[in-house]
C-alpha cells in the first residue's frame, strides 16, 4: 500500500498547477518511500529511512523556501504565470537547480544513499517491488524536471515589470539548508551508522 501510494502522490504531482501543493505531494510521495522501508524493519531499511527523512526534510523545505521567495515577488503560485525567473533572478535560479537535484536523489547527494537502501531492502523483500519503486522514481525525476522548467524557463510574464531583487537572508536561508545536506553526502556515517 505505501508503495501503491507513492504511484499515486507521484502521478497526482505531474498535473498540478500550484507550486506550493506540487512540493507537498512530492513530500507525501518520499515518505510512502519511508514507510515502506519502516514496515519491512531490516537494518538496511532503517537507516535508509532515517537518512531519507533526513535529507528530504532538508530539501523539502527548501523547496518551500524558494516558492515563497517567489510569492513574495510575483503574487501567484500558478504555474503557468511563473515562468522565466532565471532571466530575472539567476542566482535564485542556481538555488533552484541544486534543490530540485536533491530532490531527484542525484548522485552524490545523501538523498540518494537513503534511496538506495530503502529500494534494496524492498527488493531483497520481495523482488517485484523494483518495478513500483522504478515508475516511481522515474515520475519523481519528470515531476523535478516540471517545476525547474516551469519557474525558471520560458518568456516572463508581461504583468511582472518590477520585480524586487532577492535579499541576503533568502540566500542565507538556502546555504542553511543546502549546507547540511552537503555535509551529509560527505560523511553519511552520521546517519547511516545508526542502525547498522
């Protein structure tokens, strides 16, 4: 069932207009991963859940930052109206780029070793389960890709002239987030050697 979940969270995040719900499906579809390695309970699916709670606590509410700093300049959470701020804001747009790979569970990111372990574990369990896991990593990936190219893509809208420019506590918000998670991909004993 939580991997029928996570199906079914992924494929309701690729139609969705509104950034913010697009984010917090996206949370609900991870932790059906989580859950699944919690039910299993093997060490392997343990830590990989703890890592991937972690880490994708981290990067989820990273995400959550960065569409507020959009909100805050735009007025929308819509999709279709928030296109082309890599134009506008390119730093912004590198905070964009590296949170949405997090996300994605690219490598060398600890999100990545918390996926591993919890898809080993479900797959020494029952080998079947790779293909749910597999579809569901794959729409992870496209509905990642969506939200990147749907804010930072594309010709601006003409009702945003005046846009003001970003401030030093967002970008320090998003170095408190995105810090962490890189000192976690160094050295993942911290999490990892919880439960092995």
């Amino acid at each position: 069932l939580a991997l029928w979940g996570i199906l079914m969270t992924s494929s309701i995040c690729l139609r969705q207009t509104d950034l913010k719900a697009l984010i917090a499906y996206s949370s609900v579809s991870h932790m059906g991963l989580v859950t699944a390695a919690i039910i299993v309970q093997t060490p392997w699916g343990l830590t990989g859940a703890m890592t991937l709670m972690i880490a994708h606590g981290l990067t989820s509410s990273a995400l959550f930052a960065l569409a507020n700093t959009n909100y805050e300049r735009t007025h929308t959470r819509t999709l279709l109206l928030v296109r082309g701020l890599q134009l506008v804001f390119p730093l912004m747009s590198t905070w964009w780029l590296l949170t949405n790979l997090t996300n994605m569970a690219m490598p060398p990111t600890i999100n990545l070793l918390g996926e591993l372990f919890i898809i080993s574990t479900l797959f020494n369990w029952s080998s079947p389960t790779i293909v749910i896991t597999g579809i569901g990593t794959l729409i992870t990936a496209t509905y990642s890709l969506y939200m990147l190219l749907m804010t930072q893509r594309g010709s601006i809208s003409t009702q945003f002239q005046l846009l003001s420019p970003t401030h030093t506590r967002e970008h320090l918000i998003l170095v408190l987030h995105l810090l962490p998670l890189g000192l976690l991909t160094t050295k993942p004993a911290l999490i990892s050697g919880l439960f092995t």
